[in-house]
C-alpha cells in the first residue's frame, strides 16, 4: 500500500485549555491529509465538482491512543486499504515521533453531484490511488 504523509504541527487553536489535542481535530488532520494527497496526485476537489465527482465520507472508525500537544509536530498518514467499485477505504493514522496517537478506518464513497448517488470511480483517479491494489 502506498502511503502519503502530511506534516502538521499543533497549534494553540487546536487544542484545549489543558493543551491537548481536541478528540475532533485529528479527523481534520485526517481530512487534510486525504485532500492533499489527493492534489499532489493531480486530482483537486475543486477540479473534481466540475467533472461532477464528489468524495464523501460514507463511516469511519477511530481509536484514540495517546494525546497530541500543543507545538507537537505530527505525521499524518493515509493510504488506500480497500477498492471498491463506489468506495474505498483509506487506512489513516496521526503519529508523534514514531508512536500511533489515533488511527482511523474512513470509508469514502465516490457520488455523482447531480444526482447524490453512488458512482463508479473515474479510472484516472482509480489508477492514482491505488497502483498496488486489486479491485475486489
């Protein structure tokens, strides 16, 4: 599996008044991390509405293991864990120096804009995202 990663650093607006990472904010990272990837592959959201492509957040699973702080400076991973004809499951995880702080499943579905309905994934996507992977 490939795997992208995404460097972000804690700030004061991320965390509590304690100074820990906020539980919601790792999904941001999340997010952010997916995005980019998907821009550095040459396939940006905006780019995709036009082309009547959206990607949505179908469910997601995460666990919690250990908090960020505040200045941490955060490695934030994603890669493709499973392919299907609609969806596709990014395997994610928000690491500290070399330790899982929080790890996530996020399943997404490709839709059409028009019509909010499940769509096959446009090929050059497909092929982007997941060179090393069979379609099940």
């Amino acid at each position: 599996m490939s795997e992208f990663v995404l460097p972000i650093r804690v700030y004061i607006e991320d965390t509590d008044a304690g100074g820990i990472v906020y539980y919601v904010n790792y999904l941001k990272y999340m997010e952010r991390a997916r995005s980019e990837w998907l821009n550095e592959l040459g396939f940006g959201q905006r780019e995709l509405l036009e082309q009547g492509v959206q990607l949505v957040v179908h469910s997601l699973s995460c666990r919690y293991a250990r908090p960020a702080r505040l200045d941490d400076r955060l490695e934030v991973t994603a890669g493709v864990g499973r392919l299907a004809a609609c969806s596709l499951r990014f395997e994610q995880a928000v690491r500290y120096r070399g330790d899982t702080l929080c790890e996530a499943a996020v399943d997404i579905a490709c839709i059409d804009t028009e019509r909010l309905k499940p769509m096959r994934w446009p090929s050059a996507l497909r092929a982007a995202l997941t060179p090393d992977i069979q379609s099940q």
